[in-house]
C-alpha cells in the first residue's frame, strides 16, 4: 500500500511540526524533515503518536 500523496501536505510530525520527508517514507514509514524521527504507517495509516517516534 502506498501512502497518497495529499496525506504529505497536511500531515505534520507530532514532534517539531515539520512536514514529512515523502522521498525518505515508505510505505511503512513516515519520516520527518525536521527532526528526523520516523513514525509507523499500520495498514495505510501513519501512527503519529509522540511515543511511536523512532529517532534517527
Ligand atoms: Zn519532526
């Protein structure tokens, strides 16, 4: 499953407020621009929960 685009441009990283990185995600994972943490997507859906951060 791939993450739509669109989800790019009104999502924010919960941590710092940075856009995500759509070159660096997957569809998997949600990587910040900002401060590089990296969040889950379980079945198409990003988990952007603070405590589901991996920080790079
Ligand atoms: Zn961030």
């Amino acid at each position: 499953m791939t993450m739509e685009p669109e989800l790019f441009a009104i999502l924010a990283c919960p941590l710092c407020r940075a856009p995500f990185d759509q070159s660096a995600s997957g569809a998997d994972t949600m990587v910040c621009s900002g401060c590089a943490a990296s969040f889950p997507v379980v079945e198409g859906i990003p988990v952007l929960l603070p405590d589901r951060a991996t920080r790079a």
